[in-house]
C-alpha cells in the first residue's frame, strides 16, 4: 500500500510512518518541517517539503496513495489565541485542500487527526461523540470546522473519511523545548534539571492522557476498519481515565525518585477544566482499544528524554 503521512516530519506523524514502513508500506511525507524535524524522518519514505494548504504541492504528495494520514495542523490553544489567522489557514484551509487532493487523486481512505478539543469542557464526563461541541479557541474551532469538512467529503463525494478525536498525546520525540510543549515533557525535563514544574492553575484540572503508540494503532484501525462502519465519523481515541496534573507529577517524581516542588502560576486561557473520554465507539466500530496504562507509557517517555541528557 502507498500511503501519504502529512505533518510526517512531527511528534505523532513520525510514528505513524515508521510503523507503516515496518509492516511494508510506501510512505510519502509532506512536511513544512515548521514544527517537525528532518531527522524524524525514516530515510525509507519519500520527504515533501511543502504545506498542506499549497495545492500543487498536495497534488504532487497524494499521487499514487490508496490512505492519507493527515496530521499536519498547527497544534497549540496559546498559539491560536495569539494568532489566530495561520491556525485556520493550515488546520481548516489546509484540511479542506488536502480532502480535494485526496478526491482527485482517487485516494480511497482519509484518517484526519482531530481533537478532544472541540468538546470545550463542556460536555458531561466520560465524553461520548454525541456530545455537543462548544469549542473554547481558535484551535478548537478549526479543528471542529476541519470535521465537518471531513464528513460532507464523506456524504457528497464518497470519499472514506475517519476523524479521530485525539486527548492529550504524550511520548517520545514530543520535545520539551518546543515554543508551545505539552506539559508532560515540560514537567520531566523540569525534574530532570533540577527545576520547579510550572503548573498552571491550581493543578487539579484533569485529562484523559494517550500514549503515543496507541494513537499510531488508532490510526491504522481507522485506516483498515470497514467503510461502512466508520466512514464519515469522529471517533474518540483514549483510554477512557482521567488523572489530574498533580497526579501526573506525583508520578514522575517517583519515576525520577525526585520531590517535585511544583511553581503555581496563572491558568492558561482556552483550556478546559476537565477531559475524559468515552471509548466505546472507537472499540465498536474500529476494533481499536488503548493498550499501554500511564504508569507504563509516562515510563517510556521518561526513559527517552533522560536519553537526550546523555
């Protein structure tokens, strides 16, 4: 199978490609290597320099491909409040390109990453699809806009679509000193360095966290699943447990065998206060469930970024 990672450069997108090239596939990567790196990416697979909402570039990329994992997005809440207007051009224009490409090209299966974003906190817990979206940042609005698009692609033209609804990635290559990081890495380089954790807020608000390898079996669920279980859906991918932000640092203080001495400083706007997922639907219809619990995953992810120290 020929398949186009876009974003393939990136934190999730890099893992997605290796493990297609492992069970044998060809991969093309489209890549702006804004935020992704060049030596994430696998030698074996064809690198893009490009952007997903260039459409000579797009057409160029999905040529050839039977499934596109389309990762590619700008990421951060922070960064889509500050600047709004390149957030929607790559996560809601590039989305609404990259689904033409797709159609054109005769691409047959679309797995989009979204995100839990969309919900805004307001949803009850655990979070069922059917819940209403009331999206709380730019970042959550295009992400939200970029489904729809997704689903009428489905509806209209009959192109396979999958959105998946990702909580709270963490693992390796996630980098601690990207401009917006993920907390998770931003708390172990901390501990590692001798620093105080920056916690925002009080700490308590609590998320559904998911380690990196299960959103790359996510991905290739969605991508094998039937047409007509799945196509124009949205699906949540998470392990359905919600652990608060102290919890996390409790853990990797032991992980570390260090006392976190955490620094309280203001809540991020945007954020919500609490996440948690209802998995079922992914289990029903992809045969997809999350296999790695958080003690393991924060593990790994630990043992990969003392890596980089040494």
């Amino acid at each position: 199978m020929k398949a186009l990672v876009t974003g393939g450069a990136g934190f999730i997108g890099s893992h997605i490609v290796d493990a297609l090239l492992e069970r044998g596939d060809e991969v093309v990567v489209l890549d702006d290597l804004n935020t992704g790196f060049r030596h994430n990416v696998d030698e074996r697979a064809r690198l893009i320099i490009g952007s997903v909402a260039d459409e000579y570039v797009v057409r160029d990329a999905v040529d050839g491909c039977r499934v596109v994992f389309h990762q590619a997005a700008h990421k951060a809440v922070l960064r889509s409040i500050e600047r709004p207007l390149p957030t929607d051009a790559v996560n809601t224009h590039g989305t609404l390109t990259m689904l033409q490409g797709a159609l054109d090209a005769g691409v047959e299966r679309f797995v989009h990453a979204s995100s839990s974003s969309i919900y805004g906190g307001s949803a009850p817990l655990p979070t069922r699809e059917d819940a209403g979206a009331t999206p709380r940042s730019p970042y959550a609005v295009s992400k939200l806009a970029a489904e729809h698009y997704c689903r009428v692609y489905a509806e209209l033209h009959g192109l396979e679509t999958v959105a998946l609804r990702y909580f709270n990635v963490y693992g390796p290559r996630q980098r601690p000193d990207a401009t917006y990081a993920a907390v998770i890495p931003l708390f172990v380089e901390a501990l590692l360095t001798g620093r105080a954790p920056e916690v925002h807020g009080d700490g308590l608000q609590s998320r559904d966290f998911t380690y990196i390898s299960d959103v790359v079996d996510a991905n290739l669920a969605a991508a094998d699943a039937p047409a007509a279980a799945c196509a124009g859906r949205a699906y949540n991918i998470a392990g359905g447990a919600s652990w608060a932000l102290l919890d996390i640092l409790r853990t990797l203080g032991d992980l570390l065998h260090v006392e976190p001495q955490p620094k309280f400083v203001d809540a991020r706007p945007g954020d919500v206060r609490h996440s948690r997922a209802d998995p079922s639907s992914a289990a029903r219809d992809l045969g997809f469930r999350c296999r790695v619990d958080l003690e393991d995953g924060l593990r790994r992810t630990v043992d990969w970024l003392r890596s980089l120290h040494n």
